[in-house]
C-alpha cells in the first residue's frame, strides 16, 4: 500500500464517521474500565440497539482515556454541530438515560442540525437540552469541558487519545494518522528527519532529558549491518501512567513515532518492551501491529518504498530497573534485566551488540506531531530548554486526578490548583511529588516553578516519566520517604554495592529515625549515606534511589527532627 | 541457516500436557532462540500460574540455555511465582496514589482477616493475597484486584467483605461437593 | 598509539585499552574487587572509580577505554572518601572474621579495608545471606561472606563454560546460586575450582585447607601440573610439608588463574598409603635367591579379576642394591643368551625430559637396541 | 600443536575433531570457550555428543570411524565453491593437482551416505572452516578471511588409519591457507604431561633424540659420538604392541616399563596378559602397585612427578621446569637416579667399561645439558632461559626465543606436500554377532588408568564407578535401565559395568572409558590392525555386544 491508498482509505472512514448524526464515545481505559466502563459501554451498546433507529442516528465509540479519571467511567456525546458533552461517573442506569435522552432527536436538536447559526464552537446551552425535557437527573453528571482541568490543557501526544477507537487503524488514518510516515519517507532524508527532531528540541520523556534527536543522530551514523529500536514501555513509577495510556489509547501513534525513528536512523527491526502488567497495552499494541503489517506500514518495503521495518512486542515480567535502557537491553535478551556500565552507550553497542536507539513511549508519540506540524511550531511551546509539552498523570490527595497534558513551563501552581482543582475540603497541600521514586518533592513555596528538565533537577527532583503525586497534610513526610526507599530497596537489581546495601541502610537508618531512636547525628549520617549511594551507583535507579529522602530531608527536616530523640541534655536545661 | 542439532528425544514433554504443546508451538514460533527466554517464562506463567522446577528444566533444555540461568532470570522478575497461587486472588496496588490513599490499611485489614501476609496462600489453598507495584489506575486509587476484576476507590471494610464472600462461597460449594 | 597521563605519568597505549588495563600495565594501583583481567567487565563494585579532567563525577576505570590526551587521576581526597564509604557499606553486609578466617592475609575485602583504615562499618550491620553449604568435597561455599562480585559466576560461564551458577533474586537478597539452590552434584559443575580461586573473599574455599593454617604461614611453591599435556602452571601451598591447597599461577603461563578439576584437587594421590615405599622382588624370585623360606606361585587369576589384590601377598620388599643387582644381572643374561632385541624398555609419558632421555640412552647404548616405546599412542 | 594454547581465544572459528576437549584438556577447553565468547563459531566432528557441542554451531554427528569421509567431502566442497587459498597453495605447497583429482569422489552426499552427517552440516562445516567465519563481533586479525585452527586428539590418530587421518587434516589446512599464522594450524592435543617431551627426547622406536632417524647413519655416528660408544642399533625397534606380540613367539624376553601401565592401557588385556607372565624379566617403575606391577618379577619405587625436578614439554611444544614440591616417599627414587644406578650395574655386570661417572649426573639439570647438546630442537636451552614460562621448540641456539607458531612463511620441509589419501574403513565392523560399535576414552575426573585419580578423595568422591554409556535404543534392545549391570563382550573378551542411558551416544555406539580397572575398556579393544606407519591400535573402534545378566 502506499501514501494515496493511505489517503483514500482515511477519507473513506471520515466519510463514514461524518454519516453520523450522534456519536457517543465511552472511555474504555484501564481507568475507567476499573470504574464500571465495560458495564457502561456494553449498556450503551444495548440501548442503541433496543432504540430501532436508524443507523445513521448514532454510533458508539469505545475509545481511550479522556483524561479525567477520578470520574470515570466518562461518555462524551457529541452532536453535529454542537459542543460535546461529557457526562462523567456514568453507571449502566446514566448510561441508559444518555441514549434516551439523546436518541431519537428531540425536535429542537433537529431544528439545531439545519440552524447555520449555530456551529461547532457555540458552547453548548444545557438549557437547551432541559428545553428538550431531558431529566434534571442527568445534569448532575455533566462536566463543563471549559473547566480549567480542560482549559489548561494543550495536546499534542493525546491529541487522539479519546477521540478515536484505538482498536482500529483507519480511524487513526482519519485523524491524519501516518501522514507524518508518508511525508518522511517520501520527502526527507534520513539526515533530515534527525535534524528536524533535533531543531524541534525535542527531549527524552523517560527522565533523563537527552535531546531525541542527538540519540538518533549518534544512531544514524553508526555503521552496522543492523540496528535496532526500542520503544521503552516499561513505565515502572509508582504513579504514573502517561505511557500505558497512550499505547493503549493510541497505539498507531506509538508505532508512527518508532517507524520514523527507524527510518531516520536505519534500524531495520524493533521491540516494544512493555510492562506485563499492562495487558490491555500489550493487546492493543499487538493488534496495531497486525494492522499495520496488513497495510504494509510494517513489514517489507514500509508503503510501498525501499524502506523495511518490522517490530516485535517484547513482554516484561516485572522489574523496575528495566527502564533503565542497558537493563532492558538485557532483559529483551532474555537475561536477567541488570544495567551494566556505560559507555559504550546502546547508540554504539546496544541490543545484541548493535546500535540501538531507545526512547519512551511518549517521546516516540511526539514525533507524528513535530513532523506534521513542524520543528518551530513545537519549539514554540514550552521553555527555553525544555519544549514541547509533558503528560502527568495527576494523583494523589487533589479534587481532579487523572492524566493531563500541559506545555512545559507551566506552574505547578497551576497543575494543582487549576487543573487539579485544589486539594479537597478540610485538607492542606503539603507537597507535589514528582518523577517517582526517582524524583524528590516540591513544598508550597516552590509551587511557582515553571516546570521544564532544569528546574526541577535545581528543585533537588526529576521530571521523570510523569508521575504527579499530591500530598496533604496528612501524610508524614519521613514516612513518605521511607515507602519509596521500600520500593528501591526492593527494585534494586543487587549489582552495585551503593544500591544493593546502600538503600537498605537508608531505610534502616530512616527506621531508626521513624522509631524515635535516632539523635541529631544520625540526621547528617542520613545525608551523607544518600550522597554516597547517589555518586557512586552504577545506574540511573540507585543514582536517584535517595531523592525523595534528600528531597524531604531538604524541605521538610522540621518534620525529622520532630522524631529525633530528645538529648538528655536537652531535658536537664528544661 | 546452521542449526545445532537437536536431541532425538528433547522435543516433547513426556507427560503430553496440552499446555507444553503450547510452549513449544511458542518456541517454535520465536525459533528456539535464546533470546526468547523471557517471552517463554512470561507464557510458561500465565499457562501454569506458575513456574514448577519440571517447567524451567523443559524450558532450558528445549531452549539450549543454561538451567542456572533459567533459574536466575526467573527469579530475577516479581511476575514470575514458583509456587501456584491461590484459587481466588486479591492483588493490592501499592502505588504512589494508592499508597497515599490508604492502601497500607487494605493490606492489613485483609491480612487479619484471613491471617495471611502479602505474597501467602491460606493453608487451604482458596485465597492468595499479592502486592503489585501501580497498576496504573492511579485517578481511581486505592486499586484492588479481585479475581481479575479491577475496582477502584476501595476502602478496607470493602474489600474484606468482598473477598470474604466470594471465598465464603467455594468453601460452601466445597463442603457441598463432599 | 593514544597518550594519555595517569597520577602525572604519561603513557601511551593501544586504542581499546581501558584505563584499569593502562594503570595495571604500569605498576599504578587501583582498587577493585570484581575486575578480573581475564573476566568480562561488571562494573559492580564501585572501588576502582577514577577522576578523569574535565568530567563532573569519578568514573569506573574498569569499563572506560583511554581516549587520546585523558588525564586521570587514581588518588584524590574525594576518591578516597568515596571509596572509604564504599568499603564500609561493604562491612555493613559482610561479618569480620578476620581473625579466625583463613582467607585473611589474601582477602581483597580485608586489605582495601585495612588500607582506607575500617576495623568495622559505621551502619547497621545487616547480612543479607546465611546460607553455608558444604555438598562436596572440593570447596565449601559460605554466603555470609559473599561480596557478590560475580567473578565466579563469569568464570563458570566465560572460562569453564560449566554454567553451573548464577545470581538469583534481587537486590539485597540476591545470591549466588544453582539451579534451585541444589547441591554442586546437581548442577553442571565440573569442580574445576575457577570460581575458588577468583572469589576475593572466604565465600569460596577449598575443603582441603580447613583448619590447616593461615595464609602467611604458608610456603609456595609452583611446578607443572603432571596431569594432561596442556602444562599448566600450579602453586601449591603447604604448611609443615603438607599440602593444604592448589592454585592457578597467572603470571607466566599457560593457563593464568585456572585449572581443572585434576589438577587443582587431584594431589593427594601422592600421600596414599598404597604408595610403593621400597622395591619389591615377587615371591617366587624371592625364594629362588633365599630371601622367604616360602615358596610361592604367581597366581593364575588375573589382577584384574581380582577386587583390590594387595601388592604384600605376591612380593617382598627389599632394599634397593638387592633388587637392582637382580634386575641387572637377569637382564645381562637375557643380553647375552638372546641379544639386545630380546630386551624391550617402555619409557613414560609422566616423567621428565631428563628421565626418558636417560631410559633411551640406557636401552640404546646400554643394552644396544631401539625397542624403547612409550604410550604416546595409547 | 603447530600454534600456541593462547591463540585459541583468538581465532575465528575452531574446528575441533576426535577430541574430547573439556574432558581430556579442560584447560585447552577453557580458550575454546573464551573464543565461543567472543563470538567463534565453534565445529565438532565427533561420533559422542561431547560437552563442548554445549557452545558449538556445528556438530557433525558421525557414525564412528566415517570421519574420513567426511574431511574429504569438506575439502570436496571447499575446492568446488572455490574457497580454497589458491595463492597460498600456488606459493607453498606441491602435489595439489593429484590430490585435487582424487577427492573428486569424495562428495558431500557420499560422505552423508556413509556417516550419517547431513550434506547441509558437512557443507556449512567446510564454509565457515574455509573461511574463517564468525558468529559475532570482530575479528581480531586484519585478514582477508579469518582464522580457522584444528584441534584434534586420539579419537583421529588411534585408528587403522590414523596416519592417513592425521595427514587429511593437514591437507585440509594447507588447502585454506590455514597454517603458519596466528591462530590456525593442526594442533594435536597429547594427552599426558609429557607425552611430547618422551617422543622429543628420542623414547620411540624410530628416532633419537630431537627426532633424528635411527636408520639415517650420519645421525647415528654423531650421536655414537656424542654418548661416546662405539656403535648404536641402526634398524627400527618394536613398538609396544608389537612387542607384546614378540613375546608371544619367544623373541622378546625383558620388559622393563617406567611409570606405564600396559595391563590397563594396551588393547586386549587378555593378549597383554598373556603375554606379561611369559616373560623372563618383567621390571616394574612405578609410584603405585599398578596392575602391570603385580605380573612384575621386581617393582621399583619411584617418585611422582610431585616429588622430582626436571623438565616436561607440553603439547604446544612449550619445555618448562618442574619443582619438587612433596619430600620423596619411603624409599622412593627419582626415575633417573633408578635408571643411573640400573645402567651402573648392568655395565659392571657385562663387564663394560666406561668413564667414570658415565651414567652418574649429580642433578636433572646436569641430564638436561647433556640431553640438549645432543637434540638440536633443544638445542638453545638451558635451566636458566627455562624459567618463567620456558621455551618452545624449535629452539636451537642460545639466541634464539622459541617457535610458537610452526611453518611460519616455510615449511619444515620447504614445499607442504598434498599426500592423497584414499578412505578406509575401520578394521573391525560390526555384524550380528557384536552388533554395536565401541568407542573409548576418557572422563573429566579421572586420568589415564586411573591410579593416581583413584586413589584422590575428591575425584574418587565424583566419580566412583565406571559406567557405559549407552543410547536409550540400544538399552532397550537387552532391557537394560540406567544403572542396570551389564556384560560388554567383544571378539576378545568381556567385562561387567553399569549402564548409563545417555544421549550423549547415538543409537548404535557405546562408548566406556579406560580408566576402571573393574571393568577395563581394553579387554575388549583390538589389537590386530595398526596403522601401517604410526603403529597405534585402534582403540576408537571395535564391535562389541551388550548382555543383561538378569536376562
């Protein structure tokens, strides 16, 4: 198949979806299948069905997250030529109700399709619908999609996310799918399309911030017989899951973002390696594979060109240091995942021996967009240093949990209180975590940092992968610490002795300090202990495993001290 | 291409399970590559439930990779069990979200209640309590999953209930069946 | 040819050569307890970090090839502070035995902590694994003292192809293991002892030492194996005369730190009470000169078909001038009744150059023939 | 060998036949694995499935003895997919347009008819040889084609053939250029520590000392000279198996061995034996009561190899000084103060007379300069220039540093000869009667006849028994388990051991080590068929059949 076929076959399925009077979208992500969705969605399903429409009325659309997780399961309708509708919290009873209210048309929502007055842009009038009788019963469900959880937002990796049924190739095509593939591979060099993510100044998504491009760029010019890509889906943060959603929600994007990245460096296979407790990715990946295989976007000579790539899904078991890119390496070679050191970096000698580019998921999903879009266009969002935007996945004690995209340099003070709507009644922000184990906390004061790679890092924490976590108050702080020291003490892979014994003196030390054993002494002892396991570890996991003590040792050490033993001599002064 | 020859009796499983005729249409489909070893553990996990000594020792062998390396892979991996789990099992996310939402409290109200700790099976074999790390339904936390169903903003009264009655009703079907 | 300067030396080497290799090469000391020149790089023990000019943090010396104009450091106030806190969290996972232990005065552990000035680790100290396992009668494996350093491990898998063990698990619980934790007889171990004689701590020691001596008490002394052809170089250490252990010699030979099974365990042959002692004359010679009243007949049953014959029940032993007065003047009488083709010599493949050059020259231009033979082809 | 040890690790592909490596030379094993790492390819021509097939790419499979076939297939194909080093053989070699003419017949599928290895394998075996293929990773030789090195032991060299065997995979070298370079070569691997240095040091039937021929009269004078005598024999002595057979008829009368045990290790025992108690004069040099000893009229205490300084000469050529590391035990003397005082007596006794101190040496050493002086390839050696990590030979001056690496730019002879060979079977065939083939040889934990590892504990501890291997099939023909005793019986004679089902074995073969004395392998070999030059039995093949005493 080549780039005109991919064209017509995207129009036929706009066409199709434009017959369409209604379409009514149910959010079948993890989250919101957690919530009850499979019930929701195979009610609405039902209740099309029993209305004896005709077909054109209304379809129903399973699609991927849609972002506001803490009221799923959600069901956006929308309705030619009006605003949609998001109705959140929507059980088998609302889901009923929806396909009742909305289905057949009530007379002024007929009158509304011929009005050339009202267009897609008019915000939508509920009283309209009341007008329609619509029982007040529903109202209560609805979500203001001009509230600042959306308002805020900018997307670019989610723009399909909740839009499109990740199940099927041609409404990804239809959405413009592929069309950055087809672009490369007909009008730009390999050479450019690496320069391009360069100018674009694009960064790694998976912590680290290395420029995407340069990655690709040490790639290309390695010779080697073969070379390979890997998209790295072994999203291990506690708290975060940007990447599962969009290799569930829109696997095409994913598999877009590595083909090009292949073609621009010259690998002709790849892996996905993603976390095995991400079935319903794994599953939707694999099928976006077969479907591309099908249509000749994988496989021998990538639509109809020179060009070859096939990839493979590569299935984790496990283990958080596989996101550790020489860690994974070995784990794709069915090793046990243990980093080794680097150089040589994967670039010059990586899976098999061979240059290997890895990126993130969320970085691979960037690259449809900076291709279609242009290189300036993303460099127009974001910082100086950090462009683009970055997916959080919001959580913790906040009235708005769920996953959003931001550009980069927004405030945190804007995540939280804006998007996130504040933390709920009777309770006190205390601090956003973020980047994971990985990362450190940031207090109330420093809530007006513009986000991007380098202030955070200043902050004494990481971006990470995306994990957003928001404390209150009634979390203890040193307690906090001590649970993501569990969790590397626990990940740790046992190679380098910083990391394998060095964590475990932390929480041994931290335990101490918890208990009420500890003196002032051991508080430095702590510090000192953490710097050694940051400079001294082998990877990224042990180098970054003490942040979130040193982090809250850094903000919050009125709370440690408060554990620390009183000294006699304090007693005898009183 | 130059394959090493095969052992005229290493191609099947002498108790002709199904499940190891899967394993080797697996292998067969990956080419009896090394590095496939994990891929194979992931299946050999989720046909078995778990990894028996018999398992890993086919796997090796079929496979040409060192039993010790096997062993050490296997290990290496949270997913992997050595020992089969319970009929009904409840995994507790121990994320971030869920941890600071309470998920510490489900841990240990399900332990009391069935006096079990994380990663242990009841003596009578019904009921596996495990940990996971995120299950990434963060917005919805605490998670909990129950015999494969996921719910989410659970509290430990819930859960206990649930799993209470959903192994409450084996044992009855048990007793019945006896 | 790159230059590079290491502690202010310059020095030149060939592309590819790591900074451990250059330093080694020239007599500059680093630190390490999981490089082994003959194993593949780990990475793992965090000692041999070096500064290099103009990179922020240290980096492992073991792993980084020398790039043309580097500078680096070995020493320095933050390397040494590094280490020093390296070692301690090592002390933290490892008990301090030193003084009844018996690799003391070999132990890598015990001599960087000796030399960064540690008598014990400031944390908590906290033995991750306990396991002690004596299934054979080659080495004992004593997990207590395990740094996890793995150079055993990729002895047996790099070296000896065995791959009899690996690490298993993780992190602090993380060991070194055989398939399900079983004994060494289960495994695919050849006990060959590389991994012995690379463990830089007591977690491996040979059975044959226990309660023998301690290393400085030790005398040395290194020969050639005398088992197959390949000549590897063995050192054997005793104490009072006695063997206590073998060893690979990696200076100068052939077969640098390893040996076989054989040869690293098969030495105590020579201390068999079956041992011939004195030289023996068959009975039945014996009492043809006078030396037994008994007469006796060599039996028609083969040794072979015999369960341990005793060599006592067919010989006598005798002093040396009786039984080589005997041979020469038996053998002067086959000469001279049926000349020198009637004598046929069967040199050894076991013994020395200088023995079989003798026992050729002895038959050739002693007795006067060229049937001298030796197994070569058996 | 023609190369050193160390180049294994380095080469590019290792062609290892009749060898049992990591049993027989674990340490020579060990830079196979190196180079497997890597990323040698690694091809074994080999009837047993031996450990290292572990790490090999190939392994040709062969019904035992058919091996020939197969070189000449290999060579075959390698002339007609034009991977042969013609410049190489243009400038030094002869005789490649007759040799070239007889493998015509010898074609892959023919090879496959006779031994069972698929043409595919015997094709892809002669590709990677011929040039030197890699699995992975870089060569470290900037060549045009990589480095192929053979490795080889008794399973191609103790055969009816084995003279012709060993000069096929000479010419197969030849043929690839592989020789005189780094990490190529025909290396034999000799099997005891000083199996190279006793044939050096003249302890064959046909050559003095640094191999110079017996029948050649300028070598004789000089050597006469040397030892200061007037005459030595000038015809070809008899080679062990000869000599047994000689005994039989009466014309041999005296055997005095040293430190051998030919009641174990010559073939069929039964013969030996017979042979033995014929004698006149049976002496016996040993460190244990073998089970030679006990047909011996006098034993002789001698010291083990941990007790004795000296020099022994490895199988890459490499002298090197041993040490004294025990005291001797009881009475016990050095084979060489033995021999001194044996020649002493015996020239007293024949009323000989010679220089004083003729056969006195005060030390090892002061044999070795004597010993030097009259074997040129030793002929730059010293104690002094020993040390360390010793010399290898050729080493004749006191200038010169050893060879590691024979027929470097020239071969000994000048021109390498291409000698045609034709394909033999071996001498005994199996028939209805002794329907398996029997093949022996070695286990890792013990050596030779096993009277030294025996009676170590450990060793002992791993291996206690004896055992044949046997593949399931064939077991199941007599209803035999693993464990199950059973009676091996050949043309020659019988033995009882245990049955080891094993697929290490093909259906077919079976395979038992020499080294039990309970059951001893060579009770059952043949010793009617030597090969014609090299005089070695063939101990890899003779017929045999499996009974079940239960039965």
């Amino acid at each position: 198949m080549d780039s005109t076929h991919l064209e017509a076959l995207a129009q036929e399925e706009r066409d199709r979806q434009g017959k369409y009077k209604r379409r009514i979208f149910c959010c079948t992500s993890t989250a919101c299948l957690s919530a009850g969705a499979a019930i929701t969605h195979n009610t609405l399903d039902q209740a099309l069905a029993q209305c004896q429409c005709d077909e054109e009325e209304a379809e129903i659309v399973p699609t991927g997250c849609m972002g506001l997780c803490s009221q799923g399961p959600l069901v956006r309708v929308e309705i030619q030529n009006h605003a949609p509708l998001l109705y959140g919290n929507v059980s088998a009873d609302v889901a009923q109700q929806i396909v009742t209210e909305h289905i057949p048309l009530s007379a002024n929502e007929e009158d509304a399709l011929d009005d050339d007055s009202i267009d897609a842009t008019t915000p939508h009038d509920f009283m309209h619908l009341r007008a329609s009788g619509a029982k007040k019963s529903l109202e209560r469900f609805i979500i203001p999609l001009d509230s600042p959880f959306f308002a805020k937002q900018v997307r670019v990796v989610l723009t399909e996310t909740g839009q499109i049924n990740p199940e099927k190739l041609d409404d990804y095509l239809a959405h413009d799918g592929y069309q950055a593939l087809a672009h490369v591979l007909a009008e730009m060099s390999p050479e450019d399309v690496c320069e391009e993510i360069l100018n674009s100044g694009l960064r790694g998504r998976g912590g680290a911030g290395f420029p995407t491009g340069l990655k690709w760029k040490l790639a290309n010019q390695e010779l080697a017989s073969e070379k390979y890509v890997i998209v790295n889906g072994d999203e291990g943060d506690p708290g975060a899951y940007m990447d599962r959603t969009v290799m569930e929600d829109d696997p095409h994007r994913v598999l877009e973002g590595m083909i090009i990245c292949a073609y621009a460096t010259g690998a002709t296979s790849g892996y996905l390696y993603i976390r095995g407790e991400y079935p319903i990715a794994i599953r939707r990946i694999r099928r976006a594979i077969q479907a591309a295989r099908r249509r000749g976007i994988l496989g021998k000579s990538v639509l109809g060109t020179e060009f070859s790539f096939d990839a493979e899904i590569r299935i984790g078991a496990g283990a958080f240091v596989c996101g550790e890119e020489t860690a994974l390496i070995h784990s794709i070679e069915g090793q046990r995942g243990i980093p080794r050191i680097r150089p040589p970096y994967p670039t010059a000698a990586g899976l098999r021996d061979r240059p290997t580019v890895i990126n993130n998921v969320e970085t691979m999903a960037n690259v449809p967009s900076i291709i279609n879009k242009g290189a300036a266009w993303f460099a127009s969002i974001g910082t100086d240093k950090s462009k683009g935007t970055k997916v959080f996945a919001l959580a913790g004690q906040l009235r708005n949990t769920g996953l959003i995209e931001v550009p980069m340099g927004i405030t945190l003070q804007e995540i939280v209180y804006e998007i996130g709507g504040g933390v709920p009644e009777g309770r006190e922000f205390k601090a956003a975590q973020t980047g994971g184990p990985s990362g450190g906390c940031i207090p109330k004061a420093h809530l007006d940092t513009p986000i991007d790679y380098e202030s955070l890092r200043q902050l004494g924490s990481i971006m990470g992968s995306g994990g957003l976590v928001i404390i209150d108050d009634s979390t203890l702080m040193p307690d906090f610490a001590r649970f993501f020291i569990d969790f590397c003490v626990d990940e740790s892979c046992g190679k380098c002795v910083p990391c394998r014994v060095g964590t475990v003196q932390i929480r041994e030390q931290l335990d101490k300090i918890i208990g009420g054993n500890a003196g002032p002494e051991d508080l430095d002892r702590l510090e000192n202990l953490c710097n050694v396991v940051k400079k001294t570890s082998l990877c990224g996991l042990g180098q970054s495993a003490p942040n979130p003590v040193l982090s809250t040792l850094k903000y919050f050490r009125d709370e440690y001290e408060a554990l620390l033993k009183v000294k006699t001599a304090d007693v005898t002064n009183n | 291409m130059i394959v090493p020859n095969k052992t005229a009796t290493g191609n099947q499983h002498p108790s002709g399970d199904e499940r190891f005729k899967k394993i080797d249409n697996q292998l067969r489909r990956l080419k009896y590559e090394k590095d496939a070893l994990l891929e194979i553990l992931n299946s050999a996990q989720e046909l078995f439930g778990y990894l028996s000594e018999d398992l890993l020792i086919y796997i090796a062998k079929q496979l040409h990779v060192p039993l010790s390396r096997v062993y050490g892979v296997a290990t290496f991996y949270h997913m992997f069990t050595f020992e089969p789990l319970g009929e009904h099992t409840c995994i507790i996310c121990t994320g971030t979200a869920c941890h600071v939402k309470g998920a510490n409290r489900i841990i240990e109200a399900i332990s009391d209640k069935f006096s079990i700790s994380a990663g242990e099976t009841t003596p009578d074999g019904l009921f596996s309590l495990t940990i996971a790390r995120c299950l990434g339904s963060c917005g919805l936390a605490p998670v909990v999953v129950l015999d494969g169903q996921v719910r989410g903003k659970e509290t430990p009264e819930t859960v206990t209930r649930r799993a209470w009655e959903i192994v409450a009703f084996s044992k009855d079907k048990q007793a019945e069946g006896s | 040819m790159l230059n590079i300067v290491i502690d202010g030396q310059p020095i030149e080497v060939q592309p590819g050569t790591t900074i451990m290799e250059a330093s080694r090469a020239n007599g500059i000391d680093i630190p390490y307890l999981c490089y082994h020149p003959d194993l593949s790089i780990s990475g793992g023990c965090r000692l041999c970090m070096v500064e290099i000019e103009g990179r922020a943090d240290p980096v492992p010396s073991c792993g980084q090839a020398c790039q043309d104009k580097m500078v680096i450091h070995t020493q320095s106030k933050q390397l040494s502070q590094l280490r020093r806190e390296i070692i301690d969290l090592f002390l933290a996972d490892h008990p301090l035995d030193c003084v009844i232990c018996e690799k003391a005065g070999s132990c890598l552990l015990q001599k960087y902590a000796y030399e960064y000035g540690l008598t014990k680790t400031s944390h908590k100290f906290n033995v991750s694994r306990s396991l002690y396992q004596d299934d054979n009668p080659f080495f004992v494996r004593d997990h207590k003292y395990c740094i996890l350093c793995s150079r055993c491990v990729r002895a047996c898998s790099e070296i000896v192809g065995a791959d009899a063990i690996e690490i298993v698990g993780r992190g602090f619980e993380s060991h070194v293991a055989t398939p399900f934790d079983g004994p060494m007889i289960d495994s695919t171990c050849v006990f060959c002892g590389s991994c012995v004689q690379v463990c830089p701590t007591a977690a491996l020691m040979p059975v044959s030492r226990a309660g023998k001596g301690r290393e400085w008490e030790m005398e040395r002394i290194e020969t050639i194996c005398g088992y197959c052809g390949v000549g590897c170089k063995i050192e054997y250490a005793l104490k009072d005369g006695e063997i206590c252990y073998a060893q690979g010699v990696s200076e100068q030979s052939v077969n640098g730190d390893f040996l076989c099974t054989k040869g690293r365990y098969g030495w105590d042959f020579a201390t068999n009470p079956d041992r011939l002692a004195n030289p023996m004359i068959r009975r039945d010679i014996a009492y043809q000169l006078g030396l037994t009243d008994e007469p006796w007949e060599l039996p028609e049953i083969s040794p072979l078909k015999v369960r341990q014959p005793k060599i006592g029940d067919s010989f006598i032993e005798t002093d040396w001038d009786t039984a080589l007065n005997l041979v020469a003047e038996r053998m002067k009488d086959i000469v001279q009744t049926h000349g020198p083709n009637a004598v046929m010599g069967l040199a050894s493949a076991r013994c020395t150059n200088e023995e079989n050059y003798l026992f050729q020259k002895f038959i050739r231009a002693g007795i006067g023939t060229n049937n001298v033979d030796h197994c070569a082809r058996l | 060998m023609t190369n050193s040890i160390h180049e294994i690790r380095d080469a590019d592909c290792i062609f290892i036949t009749g060898s049992n490596t990591a049993e027989s030379h674990p340490v020579i094993s060990y830079e196979v694995i190196r180079a497997v790492r890597r990323g040698a390819h690694v091809i074994i021509i080999d009837p047993r499935r031996i450990p290292l097939v572990e790490h090999a790419t190939l392994f040709l499979q062969i019904k035992p003895g058919t091996d020939i076939y197969v070189f000449l297939a290999i060579m075959h194909t390698i002339i007609r997919e034009g991977w042969a080093d013609e410049a190489f053989i243009v400038e030094r070699t002869e005789g490649y347009a007759d040799f070239k003419v007889d493998l015509e017949r010898y074609t892959p599928e023919y090879a496959s008819l006779v031994s069972g290895v698929p043409v595919e394998q015997i094709e892809a075996a002669a590709r990677i040889y011929a040039l030197g293929g890699r699995k992975s990773g870089q060569s470290c030789y900037d060549d045009s084609h990589g480095h192929s090195m053979i490795l080889y032991a008794m399973g191609i060299t103790q055969r009816s053939n084995g003279t012709d065997m060993v000069m096929t995979l000479a010419n197969l070298a030849m043929l690839c250029g592989q020789i005189g370079k780094p990490s190529t070569g025909v290396n034999p691997l000799r099997g005891q520590s000083n199996v190279q240095g006793a044939c050096d040091v003249g302890c064959l039937v046909d050559v003095f000392p640094g191999y110079q021929r017996v029948t050649n009269a300028t070598s004789r004078n000089a050597l006469a000279q040397a030892w200061g005598v007037e005459t030595l024999p000038g015809e070809v002595g008899l080679t062990i198996v000869e000599a047994m057979r000689a005994v039989s008829d009466g014309s041999v009368r005296a055997v005095y061995v040293m430190g051998e045990n030919p009641m174990m290790s010559d073939p069929n025992t039964n013969h030996v034996e017979q042979a033995l108690r014929g004698l006149d004069l049976l002496i016996v040099q040993d460190i244990f009561p073998s089970e030679t000893a006990h047909l011996a009229h006098v034993i002789l205490p001698a010291v083990s190899s941990l007790e004795k300084d000296g020099t022994i000469t490895n199988t890459e050529r490499r002298v090197q000084v041993i040490q004294p590391v025990l005291p001797a035990q009881g009475n016990a003397w050095t084979d060489w103060q033995i021999i001194s005082e044996l020649a002493i007596r015996f020239d007293k006794q024949t009323g000989r007379e010679r220089n004083q101190g003729y056969w006195q040496y005060n030390s090892a050493k002061a044999i070795f300069e004597e010993l030097s002086g009259v074997t040129p390839i030793y002929g730059g050696m010293n104690y002094s220039r020993l040390s360390g990590e010793g010399l290898q030979w050729p080493c004749p001056d006191a200038e010169h540093p050893g060879t590691p690496i024979l027929h470097v730019g020239k071969f000994s002879r000048g021109l390498g000869k291409f000698n045609p060979v034709v394909a033999h079977d071996p001498a005994e065939q199996p028939d209805e009667e002794y329907p398996l083939i029997l093949t022996t040889g070695r286990v890792l934990y013990h050596y030779h006849t096993g009277t030294m590892t025996r009676r170590s504990e450990p060793l002992a501890w791993r291996e206690p028994r004896g055992y044949i291997e046997i593949n399931a099939e064939d077991a199941a023909h007599v209803n035999l388990k693993d464990g199950h005793a059973v009676v091996v019986t050949s043309r020659r004679g019988s033995i009882r051991t245990r049955a080891k089902i094993s697929e290490n074995v093909p259906a077919g073969t079976v395979f038992l080590a020499f080294h039990w004395r309970e059951a001893p392998a060579n009770m059952l070999t043949q010793d009617f068929a030597l090969d014609p030059i090299a005089k070695i039995p063939e101990y890899k093949v003779c017929a045999v059949r499996l009974d079940n005493p239960r039965a």
